[in-house]
C-alpha cells in the first residue's frame, strides 16, 4: 500500500447512513421551503380596496375639504382626470369614475390610465391577464355650496404582473 | 488498522457532501416553482366594512325633504324618533337610497339603547354564500341620548372568484 493513502474501510461504512439520513433531512426542509415559496400570493383585492381608500380619503382626490377632509363628499371641482392622475396613479391599474344622479342621468366620467382601461370592454369575457371589478358607492355631490344625493360607479382594471 | 490522518478526511468529505446537498437545495427551492403544475394562490383581501361605513355617514348627512323643507337625514331621524308621522318619511329615503347600492341585501335598524325603534330591509346573516358586515354610528339626541344607527348590508362570494359582490348591482 502506497505511503498516504486512504483506506475506505469501518469509518467509512459508518458514514455512509450518516450521509444518507443528513441528505434525506435537508430534502424535506427545501421541499418544504420550496412549496411554501411556489405560492402566488394575489394583491389584487387588497390594491383595489386600497385604491378606493385613497380616492375616498385623500384631500387631494377628490373629496370636499374646508378646515378638514369629507371622505364621501365629493368636490365636483377636484372631479378631474389631471388631478385623479396626479392623487391615485399606478402603471398597471386602471379605473373608470362615473358619477351618476340618482336617477341614473350622468354627471361627470372620468377615466385613469386609459391604456389600461381600455381593458374594461374585456371585463365580461377573456380575463386572463388582468383582473376588474366594480363598486358602486352613495355618495354626496358639493357643487356651487349645494349637497345632492348621486352614485359613484368605481371599475377598476388590473392587469398581472409580468 | 486506521491510519493517522484518516478521520479527517471523512469528515471533510462528509461537510463537502452536506455543503453540496444544501446548495443542490437552494436550486431546488428556486427551480420548484416551474416544475409544480398547479401553483397554490394565496389572496389577500382587503377590507370591505369601512365601504359601508362611509355610505352610512353620507347617508346620515345626505339632504331629504321634509314637509318643504330640505333637512339632513340625521335630522330627520331624530324628529322621527319623536314624532312617528316622520317615520314614513325617512323610511321612503332610506328606500330611495341603499336598494340602488345593495340591492335587497341590506338592513336598515335604528336602536333605542337595545329596543329596536326603526326597521327597513333584511337583517344579514353570514353564510358559507356570504357574509354580513354590519357598521353602526351613534347619534346623539338633544337629551343627551344617543340612537344607534345600524346599517347591515350582506356581501355574497362571486361564483368561481374568491372576492366579494353585492347583490342586486348592476
């Protein structure tokens, strides 16, 4: 026998369950891991409800202000695409805002990101890239000082993540 | 018989082995989300109560008019508690208004303390098809009582989506 040299003998045979079990251990933890972590978790809901939330409550949507805030009440005057753009953007939602009397005669429409909701025509048929979904609120016009009644159909587009 | 030297090498073949399983696992963890067919969805919701709430405020400040006069439906539920012959009044509000958002799926309740004084609607009742999200306001009176004003409207499960749809709305 050659100077150095390793003989496989008892220790290794010893080993070799040891190698087994430690590979058979660290299998299940990364399959485990692997499972847990192959899951899509869908925000989608929580982005619309979010959305509708920040629309409702930040003054600068489009709810009436004076000394404070009126989630609700809405500004005919801040009912406006530029100012909508600028309060409540993302690049892959979408939404469209009519405002409706209560009898249904329209009031004002307007619409976000229009490359996205140009989607809303789809929302009835193929969805596999996005998502819509609709919400109708009571909500109260101010107009020149005056309060009316009025609804606000929200439809808002998502579209997936790439 | 065992030579000088020989346990050491076994044991760092032994960590060399292991160190080679724990990255052949890391490339597993990344590469198991393409090999699985179906991949598990986990949802977050958010919150559909605080919608409710806010067409409940609108609607206790939203103007009615009552005998010629435009009052805010708050008023107008506060002279109701007193003077019965109102009730109709705010009762045809209150149709006028929530069926446009909820359908025939909500409730409308006024409360004395626990007494219920005022009723128009369903009560909801949370099921495997949907759920009830009651929000309720209190509404001082002159005496220094206050009504509980409770507004119930019931969300049901879209078929096939795991989200949220009121009834009724089109």
């Amino acid at each position: 026998m050659k100077k150095g040299s390793v003989i496989l003998g008892e220790e290794t045979i010893k080993m070799l369950p040891r190698i087994f079990l430690a590979g058979f251990v660290l299998f299940f933890i990364f399959l485990i891991l692997g499972v847990y972590l192959a899951r899509d978790v869908r925000t989608e809901e929580l982005e619309h409800s979010l959305l509708i939330k920040r629309l409702f409550y930040d003054q600068n949507c489009f709810s009436f202000t004076d000394e404070r805030s009126y989630p609700g009440i809405i500004d005919l005057n801040k009912f406006q695409e530029e100012r909508l753009e600028k309060c409540a953007f993302k690049e892959k939602i979408g939404y469209r805002l009519d405002l409706k009397e209560m009898n249904g005669d329209s009031i004002k429409s307007v619409e976000v990101n229009k490359k996205i909701t140009a989607l809303l025509d789809f929302c009835d048929t193929q969805k596999k890239n996005f998502q819509c979904y609709q919400d109708r609120n009571f909500v109260l016009v101010e107009e020149q000082g005056e309060r009316r009644n009025a609804l606000l159909d929200i439809f808002v587009v998502i579209r997936d993540e790439a | 018989m065992k030579r000088k030297g020989q346990g050491l090498i076994l044991a760092d073949i032994f960590a060399l082995f292991v160190l080679f399983l724990i990255l052949a696992g890391f490339w597993f963890v990344l590469k198991l989300p393409e090999l699985l067919p179906g991949r598990e969805e986990q949802v977050i919701e958010g919150l559909f109560a605080e919608d409710a709430s806010i067409t409940l405020l609108n609607f206790l400040r939203s103007p009615v008019e009552v005998e010629g006069n435009i009052i805010e439906t708050s008023k107008l539920i506060s002279l109701a508690y007193r003077d019965k012959n109102l009730e109709e009044s705010l009762r045809k509000h209150v149709k006028e208004i929530f069926p446009k958002i909820y359908g025939v799926c909500y409730g409308f309740f006024i409360y004395d303390k626990d007494k219920l004084v005022f009723q128009e609607g369903i009560e909801g009742v949370s099921s495997l098809a949907g759920e009830a999200m009651p929000v309720k306001v209190n509404l001082p009176l002159e005496n220094k009582e206050n009504l509980i004003i409770e507004l119930n409207p019931t969300y049901f499960f879209k078929a096939g989506k795991k989200a949220f749809q009121t009834c009724g709305v089109k």
